[in-house]
C-alpha cells in the first residue's frame, strides 16, 4: 500500500503511461490509503461518489475505509496545527485544506 498515492503524485510517464512518484509504502489495511485520493481536485466530485469509485474499483471494505479515513483526517488536522501552522494562519496545503469537510462526512456516515 502506499500512503501518500494522491493525484499530484501520479505523472505522465515515458516507459508506462502512468508514474507514481514520493511512495510512502506501508503494510496493512488497505484501506488506510484512501484519504490521499480526497486532497487533490477536490471539487470534481463528491466526497460520496469518490468514495464509492474507489471502494468499488479496489473492492475494500467500506465501513473500514470510512473510519480509516476519519482517523485520518483528524489526525492530519491536528498534525498540521501542531507543526505548520501559527494561530491565526492559513494553509494552502490539500491535505489541511480538505479535512475540515473530510472529517464530518466520514464521522456522519
């Protein structure tokens, strides 16, 4: 699995259509990895239609994605006020950006 597989982490490639660049391999739940897919392009679809594409496609467990994907949304939140951010301060970064919507939709289903 790779933790970090996001939409600005696949390139066009010259060897094989597709690169992933920046892996961050781990071993366990797949299901674990899906958040990533949430930052990027964000307004393209709903949290609900992306989530049921990738369930689908990879055929994972989704109560299990849903509540990884909480799990991980609050702790990039946190994670990214305790390292980057001063009070008051404002973050372009996909990954902090989105989790305020993120984390209500997965803890609501």
């Amino acid at each position: 699995m790779n933790e970090d597989l996001h939409f600005e982490n696949v390139l066009a490639g010259t060897r094989e259509p597709w690169l992933v660049i920046d892996p961050k391999p781990l071993s366990g739940d797949l299901e674990w990895g899906v958040i990533p897919l949430f930052w990027n392009r964000f307004t393209e679809s709903t949290l609900d239609e992306r989530f049921r594409m990738i369930v689908a496609s990879q055929e994972l467990d989704a109560a299990r994605a849903r509540g990884w994907t909480l799990v991980r949304a609050v702790q990039n939140w946190l994670w990214m006020i305790e390292e980057h951010l001063e009070p008051g301060e404002e973050s372009d970064d996909p990954a902090f950006v989105t989790v305020a919507e993120i984390a209500p939709w997965a803890a609501s289903r």
